[in-house]
C-alpha cells in the first residue's frame, strides 16, 4: 500500500503577528497582580462592579473581556506575575475571540519582544496531520518593537518544534537533510551529505555503525555559512531519528517518545536558522549526525568495539547509549577546523532529567568564561540553563579492559557526567565547547508551551552570540 502523503508543517511569517499600525487592534492592557488594588482605586465604578462580577483579580494568566456601551468588545485587561515574563501573554491566542490585538503599556522595547515572541509561540500547533484548522487572535507589534528579530526568533523556535513534533516515519535521516537543505537555500548556505556506506570511506565508522542496521542510511550533514575570514562557530546535533534502543532493546513506554532523539539536530538547525537571519559574522558549520537505531542482523552489539573518527577506540556497553558515539564523530570533524566556539546538542541521558527536571536543560563546559557567559544571558533571557561538572575522577568509571574508552559507565550513577566526559574526549583542551544535555519535549501543558516538541535555550545561547559576534551592549 502506497503512503500517505502529508503535507510539511509551515508557519507563515504573518502568523499570529500583524505589523504595526494594523487598524482597529482591540488593547491588551497588562496589569501586575501586585498592583492590581492601586491601579483599581483609579478605575470608574462601572469597571470596577465589572471586574467584581467577573472575578477578576489581575492573577497571572487571568484575563477579562471589557465591553463598550454597545457590548462590543472595547479592552481586554491580563493579570501578570511579573514584566520580564516571556510567557505573560502566551495563553491569550487560544482564549481570546479571534481578532487583531495591541499590547497597551510602557513596555520598553526588549519586554516588547520578547512578550510578541511568547504570544506566537502560544499561538503554536502541530497541524500537519490535522484537517481542521481553529482562528486564533493574532498580535499587532508595537513599533518600537524589533519586528525582524522577533519573526526570526519565532520561525527558528516554530522550526524546531516541528521538526521534534513530526513522526519518524516521515523525518529519517534523508528526510532531516531535505530539512537542511530548505534552511540552507533561504539562507545561501551550502550542504554536504554522507550517505550509507561512503561514511566508512570518508571515516565516520562510529556514526555508520550506529546507523547501519536501519533500511534508512545513516548521514553526516553539514551545512556551512558565511564568509571563512569570520569567526568560526560549529554546531553539531545528535540526530537520532528514532532510538529503539538497539539490541539493548527499550522497553514500549520508553520507546513512545523516541521521535524526539533528533531533539540536538533540531536545535543545531534552529539555532542556525537565528544566525543566518541576523547575518551574524561569523563562518557558521554546523554538523548532523543522523540515524536511526534499528535492529536488525547487522546491528552493532554490547561488547562491540568500534572506530572512531579520533583513531580511539570504543567498547559498547549498552547500544541504548548510541547518540554519544554517532556524536564523537561529528566532533571529532567540528574540531579539526579550529572554531572559536564549539557548542552541541543532545537528548543524551536520562540522568540529566533525574537531576535538573525536565525543563531545565544541562550543560557542560570546559571554558569557565565562557560558561559564565551563556548562564548570564539565558537567565537574562529567562530561558535558563544549569551547569553540571566535568569531574575528572569519573573519567576512571569509563576505562575499558579492551578498548581505549568504554561508551558508558557500568555503574548507573552519574550518567550525564560520564557522557559528557565520554564526548570530552573527543574535544581538544585549546576548543572552548560545552555540551547540552536537554529534554526537546514538553510533558504538560503550560502556557506558550503545549506538549510536543520543543526548543530549550536557544533564545538565551542566541543573545549571548549576538553580544560576543555582534558587539550587541549589554
């Protein structure tokens, strides 16, 4: 039986954002929840009998409906927790009644934005499979608002969560380099692809290893930008387009949500995405090793010991533990071009989320200047990060009796640790690098972030780049 064709996913630039000066615009007046009785002493009675029959108290997420005399809708008055909340406003594209909508305040310009990124990505749905579309209000920026970078923020952020959001079965390895080359030709970049059995002779065995036993051919992509004399900056992702585990076979409930492994790849590409629209100068590289972790008779087994590209030899410990080696190859290539910046990404390890959650990503880094940097701006961002420690003495727990490097550790402590020491050793200690260990999916409904794909700290790592590359002051 034939397949079914879907079409792609597609967020329009205007969705959810009209430009300035949109006529007739219903305001949205924010208002803090502790400021709510002063502000309310200010207000006519009629307003205020409304409000108490409304129950409306200006609590976080609260919103009321403010009718003129002819009971058309006049304002619509939202209780906030706090101003720099990205996600303030974020519930409001489901909830309202279809129409246009301006922020009414002081805001000043970086609240602006960030409040408009927050509403479009509330705005968000995953309706490639859906043949029914709702209407959603939609956001007027504010003319001080930074419309440019607001937009790209939000296609890149949209970028990432579709490409989590969407089935293995219609985003294996080929499929995530059709993905690549769409960035790369709305940009001007150019792509290389690896494919199957050409790996082997251009020396990526650890990424084909991975990748060999799934009908779909294992692939190093890489997508390069911009001019060579720039700064060099690398992105490499784990692209993992379907994890079973491997021989060590997960069990169903942990393999429900393995479409997501390509989280990394995800937030290398989406990151890439912000770069390239900002034209940030920098010579951009950004390496995908994509796979999918099969089995089958030629799968690699536990007790295997694999090739590197680095010329080190793994033993593997567990084939669940996969996205590490297929990595070791990417950056093994990332760090023979000398970049200045060095970042990865990866839904590596189920110890980062029994340590930090969920929503707080890992990262791990060798620069302590640079580490600093990143945790400053994504806390500015309010798109926080926590750094956990490379502690070397765990190094001992990946030695090998056969190998250079066991793939894991054989105690199931310290798993994010030993990971990130795992993929240490493909980086040079002069590479300033550091390493996301993150969870690429939502589990609950919150407000700008339904369940599903999504992209963790990229807002905050983009700032930071924009300051160092762009001389954006702080």
């Amino acid at each position: 039986m034939a397949k079914m064709a879907f079409p792609q996913q597609s967020s329009p630039k205007s969705d959810r954002l009209l430009d300035a000066g949109t006529p007739a615009a219903i305001p949205l007046e924010p208002i803090l929840t502790d400021e709510f009785k002063g502000w309310l002493t200010h207000q006519k009675s009629k307003t205020k009998r409304w409000l108490k029959a409304a129950g409306f108290n200006a609590e976080s997420g609260q919103f009321c409906l403010i009718p003129n005399d002819r009971g058309e809708l006049q304002r619509v008055l939202v209780g906030i927790s706090e101003v720099e909340d990205p996600w303030s406003l974020a519930a409001l594209p489901h909830s309202l009644p279809p129409g246009a909508y301006v922020i009414d305040s002081d805001w000043k310009s970086g609240v602006l934005e960030r409040a408009a990124i927050g509403w479009s990505l509330g705005a968000y749905t995953y309706s490639r499979y859906r043949t029914q579309k709702q209407a959603q209000a939609q956001l007027v920026l504010d003319s001080d608002c930074d419309a440019a970078l607001v937009t790209n923020q939000v296609m890149a952020l949209r970028l990432v969560r579709d490409l989590i959001n969407t089935p293995a079965g219609d985003l294996m390895p080929a499929d995530l380099a059709a993905s690549t080359h769409s960035l790369a030709t709305e940009f001007g970049a150019e792509v290389v692809e690896i494919s199957g059995d050409a790996l082997l002779t251009a020396n990526y065995p650890a990424i084909h290893a991975v990748g060999r036993a799934s009908c779909h051919a294992p692939q190093l992509i890489e997508l390069t930008w911009g001019n060579t004399d720039h700064p060099c900056v690398s992105l490499v992702g784990k692209g993992v387009c379907f994890d079973s585990g491997g021989l060590d076979l997960k069990s169903s409930a942990n393999m429900r949500l393995m479409k997501k492994d390509m989280g990394g790849a995800a937030h290398a590409l989406g990151l890439a995405h912000m770069i390239m629209a900002a034209r940030l100068p920098i010579h951009l590289r950004v390496l995908i090793a994509a796979v999918e972790n099969a089995v089958a008779g030629n799968a690699f087994r536990p007790g295997d010991v694999l090739a590197s590209r680095a010329g080190i030899s793994i033993e593997v410990e567990n084939t669940d533990a996969e996205g590490r080696l297929v990595l070791a190859d990417a950056l093994t290539d990332a760090v023979a071009e000398k970049p200045e910046l060095l970042l990865d990404f990866a839904t590596l390890t189920g110890a980062a989320r029994v340590a930090l959650g969920t929503e707080l990503p890992a990262f791990f880094c060798n620069d302590d200047k640079l580490a600093h940097s990143l945790m400053e701006s994504t806390q500015a961002e309010i798109d926080p990060i926590w750094r956990l420690p490379l502690h070397t003495p765990y190094r001992r727990l990946l030695n090998s009796q056969i190998a250079d490097i066991s793939s894991a550790g054989k105690t199931p402590y310290a798993g994010a640790i030993t990971a990130a020491l795992f993929l240490q050793e493909f980086v040079p200690e002069d590479t300033p690098w550091a390493h996301f260990d993150l969870m690429a999916w939502n589990l609950e409904n919150q407000a700008g972030r339904p369940v599903g794909g999504e992209a963790m700290a990229l807002r905050g790592i983009f700032s930071y780049l924009r300051k160092r590359f762009a001389l954006v002051p702080d």
